[in-house]
C-alpha cells in the first residue's frame, strides 16, 4: 500500500540546506590513474572495502577473500595464507572505501594499483572515486573471487586499459556526466542496475578521442563495447560527490550514505557527520537468479552502490526502467516501491524526472524521521552473490529500519541537549 508523505518542511530548514548542496553539484569525469595516485592517503599497505570500517578479523566470506586477493595482487604476500597472516601482523591494513572519498561495488576492494575513475565537482572541486568494472564475467575479485584468471584480469585493467582510458578522458577536458545521465533515465536506465543508455552516451563523448588513442586502443574499444555495466563506476563516484555536499548541516535528519559490509549495513546522516548507524543486512524482496540457483546459494559480502539510492537514482527511479522487471517483481511492483519513496524523502529532484511520472522529479532525500514515522525503508536494485563466491543474480532489497531508528534518535538528543542547555 502507498504511504502518505509527511507535511513537508519549512523552506529555510536544515534539510533544504542539506538538499540545496546536492542539487549544486556539477559531477564531471576527469581522469582514470592508479588509487595510489588519485585517492588522498592511499599507500600500497592499505585496502580499501564496502561498509563502514571493521576490524579486519570482522570481514568473512567473500569479501574476506577479495581483501585478501588485493593483498597477493599488490605483491604483498605470495598466498591466501601469507596475506592473511600479513593483516593479522597489521603490516597491511583495512579500511572503509568512504572513509577515503571513494565507493565500492560489492565487496569493493580498491587497492593502490587498481585504477579508479576520477569524479570531480565542478563547483567545490571535491573528488570521488571509484574502480573500473572488472567487465562482464560471473568471476570477479569485487564478487569474492581470487584465481588466475582474476588477477590477470586486474593486470590488464591496470596496465591497458586504466592509462589508455585515461589518456582519452584527459583529452576531452572531462565529461558532464548530468546531462548523460537525465537522458540516460528518458532512455531506459536507473543508472544503478540498468546502465545501457549512459554507457553509450560516454561512449560517443569520448569517440574522437577514442579514435586518437593509439596502440591500445582497440582494446578500450573492445573493454568499452563488450557490456552495459561500464557507467555505472562513474554513476557511483558521480553520486558520492553529490551525496557529500550534504554532510555537515547541524539539525539536518537527511541520509548522506548508505552502505553494507559483510556483516551489516549502515546509514550516515548530514547533521551527524561522519558517524554510522548500523544494523542487520536487508531482505531481498524480488530477486532473479542464474539458473541452478536458490536464494540460499546468496551471500552479502559488502556493497556501496547504493549511493546511487542516496543521490535520487537506482531503485528511487526504477519506474525509468521497466526492462528490470524480472528481477523487481514485475512492473506494478515497480511504480509502487517508485511510489512508497517519495514518502520518506524531503523532496523530488530538480535534476532526475522519472518519464512514467509525467517527468515529476525522482523522490530525493531520504530523511530517517520520515522513515521512522512511516515504518517505511529504502529500496535497493543490488547485485547477488553467490556463497562461493560471483554473481548469481539480482533484485530489489529493502534496507533494514534500525540504523534509521538509531540515527534519528541520536538526532533527537542532541536536539534535547540543545534545547536544555538554551534555558
């Protein structure tokens, strides 16, 4: 059943100002080079990974096995054991991709030679980051994967195609990424599980210099063309910039991230910055999955492209993309989750219009009161693993509603405190 938004809020509020930072925002791609270069604090002893930042005998699974691949790709260990032993020592250490201004997909390991898209914000000039799609393959070390075959997939993104992406992307001064994508929500995507229509957009923006690109420039072509899936890197770096012009506003209850670990998931608020509320892993509600597979095969092993979410995009515009049916429960489905967010967000944005709406603005601001009064969470078009490790499917997640809880009750002592302290 469709809820009904709360009474919006005063004009001059703190979560207009929290808003009004988002809506300012001018993400533009600027470059592609290694983490250790692009990202502030990144060394070659440090792994980044999804969720808030954990001890490091916390991780399991696959995400514990993707960390520990990162470690033998770097050279820092010769093994699976060797590594292990390695951050057991703490001669290498973990840490949480956002804490660094970056985001992972899935288990979202980003290390110092992996190389990353450079999203900057054409007005402040604050950075995001994010790794290169590992391409279209059911084995990938962001989905718990380390093999042969895996490694030297990374090596030929970090020797081939990241300099040679780069190298082009340079050359066109930087890419808008706006405009591509609120013609890729008129053309059939989300920019989260469906990035058909924004893929090819860049493509055709970096076609002159693609043409110009020397002896690996077959192989970008070949990367570029082979799936759907590449936008979707800059789609998330794109919204973490515009998701972090909203922290920091006092008394603002607006979610500036939302992201998940292997072992839980956490929500971070404008007007308690940099702190998580954390909770239980969500519930997939409708899913499809590989043949031969059940939902118990699935495992969570972390995921931060649910940033998309925060930024108004993802399943809060899933009505832009009805070919995703199968995997949200079919169309009616769809226009209802579409329609139940807009009722735990401040406002539509200026920016997203959802066509199926008559173009009406995509439900933006997740406030954790509105979540709370409503009983209603976010949803989530997620990626699925499987418990031994690659993609098995894909679905629609509802977030669980404790970090909303928690988070908005921190937000209410303070406002106690503030107001005891003023008499």
């Amino acid at each position: 059943m469709t809820a009904v938004a709360p009474a919006p809020e005063l004009a001059s509020s703190p979560n207009d100002t929290a808003l009004a930072g988002l809506q300012a925002a001018e993400p533009r791609l600027v470059d592609v080079r290694p983490a250790g270069d692009a990202i502030p604090g990144m060394r070659r002893s440090l792994v980044l990974t999804s969720g808030p930042t954990m001890a490091w005998s916390d991780y399991s699974g696959g995400q514990r096995t993707a960390i520990l691949g990162s470690v033998i790709y770097e050279g820092l260990a010769p093994d699976l054991e060797s590594a292990a032993a390695a951050l057991d020592r703490g001669e290498v250490d973990v840490a949480g991709c956002q804490d660094y201004s970056c985001v992972g997909s899935l288990a979202g390991v980003t290390s110092a030679s992996m190389p990353v898209v450079v999203v900057e914000d054409g007005v402040g000039g604050e950075r995001a980051f994010c790794t290169l799609f590992e391409g279209e393959l059911p084995n990938r070390l962001n989905y718990g994967v380390w093999d042969n075959a895996v490694a030297d997939n990374l090596r030929f993104l970090a020797d081939v195609i990241g300099p040679a992406l780069g190298e082009v992307i340079r050359q066109t001064g930087g890419i808008a990424l706006l405009p591509i994508m609120q013609r890729a929500l008129r053309q059939g995507d989300e920019l989260h599980s469906r990035n058909t229509a924004a893929s090819l957009l860049l493509l055709r923006e970096i076609m002159p210099a693609l043409l110009a690109a020397g002896e690996h420039g077959s192989a970008l072509v070949s990367y570029l063309t082979a799936g759907d899936y590449f936008f979707l890197r800059p789609a998330m770096a794109a919204a973490k910039v515009m998701t972090k012009r909203m922290a920091g506003v006092p008394g603002s209850s607006i979610v500036t991230s939302m992201a998940m670990s292997c072992k839980s998931f956490g929500v971070q608020v404008s007007g308690l910055d940099g702190q998580w509320f954390t909770g239980p892993l969500p519930q997939f509600e409708h899913y499809k999955l590989t043949d031969g597979y059940t939902i118990a095969d699935a495992q969570f092993m972390g995921g931060e492209s649910i940033i998309t979410e925060v930024a108004g995009l993802g399943a809060f515009a899933q009505t832009a993309a009805f070919t995703l049916q199968d995997y949200q429960g079919g169309v009616q489905n769809m226009i209802g989750a579409n329609t139940d967010m807009y009722a735990i967000t401040h406002t539509t944005s200026p920016i997203f219009r959802l066509p199926f709406f008559g173009f009406r603005g995509t439900p933006t601001g997740i406030d954790v009161r509105y979540v709370v009064e409503t009983g209603i969470s976010p949803v989530m078009d997620i990626g699925i693993a499987g418990a031994h490790g690659g993609q098995i499917g894909a679905g629609l997640a509802r977030a669980p509603l404790q970090p909303f809880i928690d988070a908005a009750a921190a937000l209410d002592a303070i406002s106690t405190q503030h107001t005891t302290e003023g008499r």
